[in-house]
C-alpha cells in the first residue's frame, strides 16, 4: 500500500470515530483510487502480445 492510501487510510479512521461519516466515505474513495492506480500501473499483459503479421 503506497503512502498516499496508508494517509487516506487513517484519515478515514479518524473521521469515523469522530462521526463524519461523510468525510470518512471520501477517505476511504481516496485510498480506493490509490490502490487501484497502484495496480494499474504494472505492465499490461495485451500490450506485450504482439499480434503475427
């Protein structure tokens, strides 16, 4: 987990103990971007199949 989403992570920790659930959602949206990006950021299995001429 990168830096960035670990912050939104306790962000989103924070404020649902405090009851902002409406900032706590955001949090969470925002570490869910992060691991996505993450994950995408990988080589791409159909960029390297090279179609046969």
């Amino acid at each position: 987990m990168s830096l960035s989403a670990l912050r939104f992570e306790e962000q989103a920790k924070q404020a649902a103990e405090q009851g902002e659930i409406t900032e706590s959602a955001k949090a969470i949206l925002a570490c869910l971007d992060c691991e996505r990006r993450m994950a995408a950021s990988g080589p791409q299995v159909l960029q390297l199949i090279k179609p046969r001429a």
